[in-house]
C-alpha cells in the first residue's frame, strides 16, 4: 500500500507541473494537491514511522513496571550484601568489566572525593544510572506528549 502511495504522489507532482493540467485544476486546486502531497511526504517517507498512541502508553506503562523492579532489586541488593561488600566485589571484577562499564565507574569515581568510602562508589553509580533510567522515561514521555498533541480526541486515558 504504502508503495502504492508513494508511487501516486509522484505521479501527480509530476502532472502539477505540467501547465495543462494547472490549468485544468486552478490554482486553488493545485494548492489543495501540493497540501496532500506534503501531507503524504511527512507521513508515508520511507523512514517514517507511526506510532499508536496506546502502544506507547502500554511501553510507558512497562517501562514503570520494569523501572520499579530494578529499583526494588537494586534496594534490597544493597540491604542484603551492604554497599561496601558489593563495592569490594566490583573493585576485584573491575579488570574483567567491559570497558563501557569501567569507563561509567571511572566517571562516578572521578566524581567522588578522594577519601570516600567504597560503599560511596556502589552509591554515586546506582544514582546515575538511575538518573539515566530517568533521563529515558522523560523522552518517552515527550513522545507521548508530541503524540497526544497531535491527536487529542485519540487520548482517553486518565492516567
């Protein structure tokens, strides 16, 4: 369908500039056409993407779910083991990490004073991936926002 689309689009910007068929069809009428086809051009490009409007609330809606489980997880971890025990853990995995994630450990380390505790480390770095799970959240959220803006009658959710 889409490429049926496509195909007619171009059909018909070629027939606009064709003089007999301006004249055939008006200037109102070529307005109206060049309208439809830009329409046709910001929603059927060939990397555009439509989202539905309750697909994106139902990932919001996971996204909650997975980031509360994480937290939990996270929380009763550190409750259970103690930020300094799992501190000297990852300080003996350290060399063995991936080097993304020794480079994020390097930036939390960076960032903390030279006399801080282990514990500190396990700290800082869970906050900043949190912030980084909430740094996520609020460009879906924009998402959303942009989509409900866009269709208004479309949105029926109180939440």
């Amino acid at each position: 369908m889409v490429d049926e689309v496509i195909e007619a689009r171009d059909y018909v910007a070629q027939l606009i500039s064709k003089g007999w068929f301006r004249h055939a069809v008006g200037e109102r009428g070529i307005r109206y056409i060049v309208t439809l086809l830009r329409f046709i051009d910001l929603n059927y490009k060939e990397c555009s993407v439509n989202l539905d409007l309750e697909f994106l609330t139902n990932l919001l809606d996971e996204y909650y779910n997975t980031e509360s489980r994480v937290r939990y997880f996270i929380k009763e971890l550190m409750r259970v083991q103690g930020y300094d025990a799992v501190a000297r853990q990852l300080i003996n995995a350290y060399p063995m990490l991936p080097p993304d994630i020794r480079e994020f450990l390097d930036g939390v380390a960076r960032s903390l004073p030279s006399d801080a505790a282990p514990g500190a480390l396990v700290e800082q770095a869970i906050n900043e991936l949190m912030k980084e799970l909430e740094g996520f959240r609020e460009r879906l959220i924009s998402i959303i926002n942009a989509v409900k803006s866009q269709c208004p009658k479309a949105y029926n959710q109180t939440s």
